[in-house]
C-alpha cells in the first residue's frame, strides 16, 4: 500500500513532520483519535497514523468537507497545511 500513495505523492508520517510550517500536506492515515468538543466551535480535533508514525490534524468546520474524503477507517486530507507542533 505505500508504493501505491508514494505514487500519488502522499507522504508517510515521518515525511510529514520533516516539512517546513506552512507547507501544503496531502496525507492519507488511518484514524486513532476524533474529538469534535461542544466548546471548540465547529474544530475537530483528529490523530491520524500510518506505519511511520503520527499526524495530528486541526479541522476547521469550514473547511472540513471541501477539504477531507472521509472513509469507514481512514482519512484523506487534500488541503491540510503543517502547522507548528
């Protein structure tokens, strides 16, 4: 399965957090953590992981359909920018 994402350009975890803040992230993982708090207006809090590693993932209600294809286990973010851990 990697080979086949490596293909499409979606990077590994470890790849991820090697990238400059503000980059652009397309990134697929399978989803270990979803928070969505009532106080948190709208954001969604996500943990994403793949065989490397972790990525931890800020939602904007906004954003989030336009944004992430949504599966049964996992999760492809198309316009995901890296921010500071």
């Amino acid at each position: 399965m990697r080979a086949s994402l490596a293909q499409q350009g979606l990077p590994d975890a470890r790849t991820v957090t090697t990238m400059k803040n503000g980059d652009n992230v397309r990134y697929a993982g399978l989803v270990i953590c979803r928070q969505r708090p009532g106080t948190a207006g709208g954001v969604v809090f996500m943990t994403l992981e793949d065989e490397t590693g972790f990525v931890n993932a800020v939602i904007w209600e906004s954003v989030a359909f336009s944004a992430i294809l949504f599966g049964e286990d996992h999760e492809l973010f198309r316009n995901y920018r890296k921010s500071p851990a």
